[in-house]
C-alpha cells in the first residue's frame, strides 16, 4: 500500500495564522507591562453632544 497524501494547508495559511497569534499575544505584552501606551485610545465611552 503506497503512502497517502497528507492535506497540508497552504505555507501562505500558516504563515498569516501565526502572524495573527504572534500579534495578540504581542498586544496582550504590552498591555499588561506598558499601559501607558494604550491610555491615549478612544474607548468609546459616551459623551455629552453640545448644542448649537
């Protein structure tokens, strides 16, 4: 009986998955030991509109 192809994603596939693996675990890093970094986003709390 001959071997049967193993189905093996794309190198492209793998490669895009770890870069998003590595990037979160990268945000995750720096916001737990440099939180200063991330005050200055918007976090989408509500406000007060003026009015004109």
């Amino acid at each position: 009986m001959e071997p049967q192809k193993k189905n093996k994603p794309n190198s492209l596939v793998v490669i895009l998955f770890a870069l998003i693996v590595l990037m979160i675990i990268i945000y995750f890093f720096l916001a737990m030991f440099f939180p200063t970094v991330f005050d200055w986003m918007n976090t989408g709390k509500v406000q007060p509109v003026p009015d004109k």
